[in-house]
C-alpha cells in the first residue's frame, strides 16, 4: 500500500470516531476512587450545571472542513502540503478531511481556512481541573475531574487552559455523561487598534433608557419607527474572583442567564435594579446597569421629539442626546497584552471624538475572545494617537 493510502486509512478511522462525536458525547478516562460504592449500593445522582477549567491537551492530527469558497479552500489544503505540514487532503461527503502531520499545527491550519470563511472543526482530548463543582436539584457537589474527548472549533492552542461550563450527569460522585459544553469567552478590556474609516462621520440622535425601564419602554415603542437595543445585562469587575461569582450565581438563579469575565446577563424582563444591587453588595461587587439604546435613523425631527416625550410621558427615564459617529474597519489581526486575535475585519460604530487623519483611526475596545479569535465586539471608543482612554 502507498504511503498515501495509509495517510488516508489511518485519517478515515478518525473520521468515523469524529462523526460520532458529532451525535453524542462520552467521558474517558474517569478517576475511580478506591474502595467506591459497591454494585449493590444504592445510586446517588446528581443532574445540574458544571463548570471547571479545561486544559486542551492535545488535537487529533487532522481537521475538518466545510463551506467557504471551493477553489480557495482546495488551494489552502494543497499550500499546505506542499510546506509540509498536512500529509493528505479527500473529500469525505459534505467534509474535506485535511491530515496533518502534527496535532500541534491544528490552530494554525484552521486559521487558513478560516480566513477563506469556512467552518473548521477538529477533534480534542480535554483535561478538566482536579475538581468539578456540578449544582443542581438544590445540591452543589464537587466531583473528581475527568478526561474525555470531543469535536472542539480550534481556536485554542494545545496546552491552554480554558473556563468551561456544561450539564453534568454524576452517579456516585463520577461523571457519566456531559451535554451543552460550552468554552466561555474572556472579556478583553480597552484593547486599542489602528483601524481604517469605512464611512463619512454623521450627526445622529438616539435615545437613552434607563436599565429600569429597558422593558417599558420597549412596549411603548412597539408601533414606532425607531430600533431599539435593549441591555438585559449588569457590568462588573472583570477580576471578580470564581467564590463571589458562584455565590453570585447561586442567590441570583431565579433571573441570572449567565455569568462571563465582566457581564452578567440577566432574563429579559428582570428589572428588579434593587435586589440586582443588594446581590452585588452581598458578594462585594458594585455593578453598572448600562442604558439600553433607541436608534433614531430615517426619522423626522417631528416623529423623534414625539417618541421621546411619549418616553417620558409614560414615566420611562430617557435622555434624547445628539452625537457624531462613524464607522471602522478592524485590522486582521489585534495584538494586546501578549496575545494575538483574529477579527473577521468586522465593522464597528463609535462616537467621534477626534478628528481623523488619513483614514484611519485609533479605537479603544471591549471585545469577547474565544482562544485567539475574537468573538464579539462589545464597545469601542475613540482615543487620540493611539493611547489608552483615561
């Protein structure tokens, strides 16, 4: 058999194993502690929430590829093995199987295709901590941890350490199963970066609501032209340590979505600002209860004035404020704080505060980043000469 054709056998058996990670998911490698419950003991389990850090041990030496233009895509796999670092490229139904000769050249692979807009896809064998900690059902258990593999998009290199949270079955103080795993994204603050002007600058007014009227107001603007933005979110501090959040957690479960480095999202119609508050405090944490945004476009002065005092008629805080604004380009790449991130050059809005020279522009910016991929843009700023907001 040519050495080719082998490449090409050992790659289909991991693809067979791949496909079946894509239906169902099942934990290796559980630590056993000696001397547990015997088969006759009754069985104590446990379905709830888990969340642990996650180490990325290794990748399996190959990847998975689909969409994105079909000559460009094929013109990476063939660039790749002509540089040495992929072994053999096939067609496997709707997937093009991409072998490489190292697990450890998976990120960077996934890179080139990604950049073509393709979904990339790779299989892992993830690490968790020592201990798991699994709520639910009024219990809150710490397990030992585990190992397993699964189909992972790899953004993240090999060896990295990862927040995770998942549904946890746990039957005897071991996992049995794990559904729902999701790997949180960091929050990376005031980011700045160089980025290229995409529209002429535009005065706008918008509209300002208070966190506490976010969901009357949008009742009142059901019937109006305006789109409206609102916040179910609360800031806080983004160095808010892992006890103050589970407590956090915990005395917030009736209205608490989730919990990210930085943001709390909250249910759409939690608008209680008072107990919010008094949560915050009890862990302490002070948080910021951003406003939601009405966007005013294609409206006459007339038909904006009249939004804004129905607002405030009906008791709703809101502030009309005029602004300039404009639109950028991010860079391919953002490098800060000894890290890389690839954008998808997306654009993003900002308020001018400067003038600009050139085309370009410096911005400030708040974005959440999966591994080295930048996931979402939650703000961005203008800041003069490329220095950091004060």
């Amino acid at each position: 058999m040519k050495k080719e054709d082998w490449y090409k056998l050992i790659v289909l058996v991991i693809v067979a194993v791949f496909v079946f990670q894509m239906i169902s998911f099942s934990v290796l490698n559980q630590n056993k502690p000696a001397g547990g419950p015997s088969a006759s003991s009754p069985k104590i389990s446990v379905n709830g929430q888990g969340e642990a850090n996650v180490t990325i041990v290794r990748y399996e030496p190959y990847v998975m590829v689909k969409g994105g233009e079909e000559g460009q895509v094929k013109n990476i796999s063939k660039k790749l093995i002509d540089e040495g670092k992929a072994t053999h490229a096939f067609q496997q139904d709707e997937w093009l199987v991409v072998g490489l000769k190292s697990g450890k050249d998976v990120p960077s692979a996934a890179q080139e295709f990604e950049k073509v807009n393709a979904s990339v896809f790779a299989s892992a064998a993830l690490s968790t901590s020592s201990k798991i900690k699994v709520s639910g059902d009024g219990i809150t258990t710490m397990i030992d941890g585990t190992s397993f593999t699964m189909r992972i998009s790899p953004y993240f290199e090999e060896g990295e350490v990862v927040e995770a949270i998942f549904s946890a079955s746990v039957v005897n103080g071991q996992i049995v199963q794990i559904e729902n795993f999701l790997f949180l994204p960091v929050q990376v603050k005031g980011a700045v970066v160089k980025a290229q002007l995409t529209a002429e600058p535009k005065t706008e007014k918008i509209i300002e609501i208070g966190w506490k009227d976010r969901i009357a107001a949008k009742e009142k603007l059901a019937s109006s032209k305006a789109t409206y933005k609102p916040h179910s979110y609360i800031e806080i501090p983004q160095n808010a340590s892992e006890q103050q959040l589970s407590t956090l957690r915990s005395k917030g479960a009736s209205y608490i979505t989730g919990i990210q480095p930085g943001i709390i999202s909250v249910r759409n119609d939690f608008v209680d600002y008072e107990r919010a508050n008094a949560d915050l405090g009890s862990v302490g944490l002070n948080g910021s209860f951003p406003p939601s945004i009405v966007l005013l476009e294609n409206m006459t002065p007339e038909d904006i004035s009249k939004v804004a005092e129905e607002l405030q008629k009906a008791g709703i805080k809101a502030e009309l404020i005029e602004k300039k604004t404009a639109m950028a380009a991010l860079p391919k790449e953002i490098e800060w704080g000894g890290k890389k991130f690839r954008t998808s050059e997306e654009e993003v809005s900002f308020e001018q505060m400067h003038e600009t020279e050139g085309g370009s522009v410096f911005l400030s910016i708040d974005f959440l980043a999966q591994g080295s991929r930048l996931s979402k843009v939650l703000s961005a700023q203008q800041v003069a000469s490329g220095k950091k907001p004060s």
